[in-house]
C-alpha cells in the first residue's frame, strides 16, 4: 500500500494491486484510448506485487519497478490523485474503473 499526504490535507491510499492493475504503460494499456483495469495483474504472483523502486521522475510522477522487474508505468501526480478514491469502492466498480490519459 502506498500512502499519499497531499499538500491540501488529502490523504490517500494506493494498493499495489490497483497501481499495477491500472499501469499507464503502453505495455499494459496499449498507445491509445482509455486505462482500464488489467485483469493480467490478477494472475502475478504476490512477490510481483512488492515495489522494488519508488523514484521521482522529474517533478510531476512517480516511476514504480515491481517485484518481476516491471518499470515502465509512469504514475503522474495527477493520475494518483484521480486514482486515490478507488480505495473505496467495492472490487467490482475497481474493475470496471476507466480513466483518461
């Protein structure tokens, strides 16, 4: 789980699951049309779930490297925000989440 202070008093919670399901590579997402949940990270195994690397990539996102070495996703500050409130929902409306790019 990843927990994010933001500075206007927010505070939200990040499972790696979801992060890794909803990975905005182009590996996972494909170059075109909307971020949708990867049912692909429901079969990784629990060690690639684990992050490696957190690391700021310039001063808007985060790069993630998962335990099977995955490093592509580039989470803008932005993009966790929006996917902050996920936290909260039930599994099934998790799953049928779609986001913009």
């Amino acid at each position: 789980m990843i927990e994010i202070h933001w500075d206007d008093g927010v505070i939200t919670h990040h499972p790696h699951q979801t992060l890794r399901a909803f990975c905005p590579c182009a590996v996972c997402q494909g170059h075109t049309g909307r971020i949708v949940y990867s049912e692909a990270a429901d079969a990784l195994p629990t060690e690639a779930l684990a992050l490696a690397e957190l690391a700021i990539s310039g001063s808007y996102a985060l790069r993630l490297t998962w335990g099977d070495g995955h490093a592509t996703g580039i989470y803008t500050f932005a993009y966790l925000r929006v996917l902050g409130p996920l936290w909260e929902l039930p599994d099934e409306d998790v799953r049928t989440a779609t986001f913009g790019r």
